[in-house]
C-alpha cells in the first residue's frame, strides 16, 4: 500500500528537527502544570483500571512524555514514524522501549493495550483521515482500556516551512473539543473528561486534553 503524502512529510520533518526538538522541549513539561496534572489523572485513572496490557505513546517523539508516563508507574512503551526521533528517545531513555511506526496502521495486536497515548501527534492527519486513526486506537485498546488527546484548538490548518531554522513542510491540522467527541463516540470511545486552556502567552491557540475509555466488556 502506498503511504500517504502526510506520513511522508511528517516524517521528514521530523527527521530532519530530532535532535534541536529533543533538546528544547526537554523540560517543557516543568512550566505546564495543566498537562502534568492531565498526565497523572490519566495515569491513575489507567492503573486503577485493572486492564491488563501495557501503553503506548504513539507519536511519542523523543519520549519526554513516554518518560513522565513511566516516572508516573505505567508499563509504557513509544511509537513514531521518525526513525531519527527513535534513535534519539532510545539514546535519552534506554530503559524503555521505542519502536518505529505509524499510527494509523499500528503493529499492534487487537486489543492488547491498556492504554494509548496521542499527545499532539494526530495534529498531523488531515481531518478526513482522523476517524480511521480513532478506530485504530479502538482496535488495539483492551476492554476498559482509556485513551488520552492532546491537541490544539481550532478550525484553520497551519502550516510549517521552517521548524528551529530548517526548512519542513509540516500541516498542523487543528480540532474542537466538541468535534473530537463526537469522533470518540463514533469510534466507540465516548468521553471521560476533558480539560481546555485559554491561550497562554507562549501558545498560539488554546489546547485541549481529552480522555476518553473503551467500554468493558459484559
């Protein structure tokens, strides 16, 4: 199957920013205290839901996120499309685990997952494509395994022709809270919780958090 154009360039940009975006972002999580609790509410909901399987962090980047997960006592591991973003998340964090992948196409077993992790990396599929990437989510979520979104705001795309002075070709594809519900819910996910900040200073849109669960079996 051919890939997508999207996927391509994601991951060519990606590539081409690993090591400048590792080093900026390292500490990004110490001046966001929204997302830190975001991030430890999921993590408690997560293990007090006696789901077996571990988590994944899909889009995980260099593994910040796979990282904090971990300090937080999940079983985590990272997926992304960059092969330079793996070498870099293996090289910072080599006591966890990092694979290559994509995420709409997931070498996951059904339903294997406890958990999934989507901290801004759908931000990348074109809006026709997301629901697809929903139902992948679904598909390798166990019964009673959550789901967590992270994305900005917004109903216009945004593109990148340069990323920390290089040159990319990065679509920011921006969603309603209230949109990406109805997603969840279409896909078999309906919502748990959801948190949404105003624009900060350092933000350009407002940013939303979204947990949702798969529903256990009976």
């Amino acid at each position: 199957m051919t890939e997508p154009s999207y996927v391509q360039a994601a991951r060519a940009a990606y590539d081409a920013i690993a090591a400048d975006y590792a080093d900026r972002l390292r500490h990004q999580l110490d001046d966001k205290p929204f997302e830190r609790a975001m991030l430890g509410v999921y993590a408690e909901i997560v293990r007090a839901s006696g789901v077996p399987g571990p988590v994944a962090d899909v889009g995980c980047g260099p593994g910040r996120i796979t990282a904090h997960l971990h300090a937080l006592g999940l079983d985590v591991f990272g997926v992304d499309l960059s092969p330079e973003m793996i070498t870099v998340a293996r090289c910072d964090h080599p006591g966890l685990r990092f694979e290559e992948g994509a995420m709409a196409a997931l070498d996951i077993a059904d339903e294997t997952l406890c958990g999934v992790v989507a901290w801004y990396s759908i931000i990348h599929t074109p809006p026709e494509r997301q629901p697809a990437v929903l139902a992948e989510f679904h598909r390798v979520l166990a019964p009673g395994g959550h789901l967590l979104l992270a994305f900005q705001v917004g109903d216009e795309p945004f593109h990148a022709a340069e990323v920390f002075g290089r040159q990319v070709a990065l679509d920011f594809h921006r969603l309603s809270p209230d949109r990406a519900a109805t997603m969840l819910a279409e896909a078999g996910l309906p919502l748990v919780a959801h948190l949404t900040t105003e624009r900060r200073e350092f933000e350009r849109t407002p940013q939303a958090y979204l947990i949702a669960r798969k529903p256990a079996t009976t």
